[in-house]
C-alpha cells in the first residue's frame, strides 16, 4: 500500500575548498631546531589567508579547521603560530620560540582559506 507522497529527486551542489595547495606544506630540515622551524607552501588561490601552527603528537588527532584557525593546543608562544596573508607566489613562514624537546615528536598544522575567510 502506498498511501504516501514522494518529492524529488531534488538536486544540490557541494562547493569545493575555497583554497588548497600547488605545492604542498614542506619543512626544510636544515630550518628544524628546537627553537624554530620554517615551513613552505604555496596556494592555490591568488589571495586568501593561511595559518600555521605546531602540536605535539599526542594532540593533533583532536583538531580540526576551527581549532587550527584558533590555535588551539599550539605550542611555543605567540611567534610560534602564523596567520597571514598568502598568495600563489608562496610562502615561507618563520616560527619562532617555540620551546620544542628533544626526542618527542610534533605536528605542523597549515590551513589556507580564501580571502573572504571562507572555510
């Protein structure tokens, strides 16, 4: 028995990322000290924002973009997180006072959005 209304099917659209990545996020290890890092990346968009921040290992699986983009669990102080301008001329972010030990393990977080700071 069907006795019920059916609707549809109703079409939709998924956007995509409003940036990514031509040349993915690298670290050059001759820039890795205990202190400091650099890391380098290039965009897809031709203006947008990126942020970049360091977590130890035990808690990156907890992030996700709104704690990246807060900084949140980031270590080192505030010279050890970036968020700024980026362009497809790339970037080469300097992070500083970043207090890591030695024998432990650490992950590097870079988020690129577009410039109207959509996700």
């Amino acid at each position: 028995e069907e006795d019920g209304s059916l609707f549809g099917p109703m079409r939709f659209f998924v956007s995509e990322p409003s940036n990514g990545f031509s040349d993915g996020p690298a670290i050059p290890a001759d820039t890795i000290s205990k202190d400091s890092i650099n890391v380098t990346f290039t965009p897809t968009t031709a203006a947008g924002y990126g942020y970049v921040m360091i977590v130890s290992e035990s808690n990156y699986p907890v992030l996700n973009v709104a704690s990246v983009k807060a900084f949140m669990l980031a270590v080192g102080d505030g010279t050890c997180r970036w968020y700024g301008f980026v362009s497809t001329y790339g970037a080469d972010v300097g992070l500083s006072s970043c207090r890591l030990t030695g024998n432990l393990q650490y992950r590097v977080f870079v988020y690129v959005e577009d410039g109207h700071e959509r996700d």
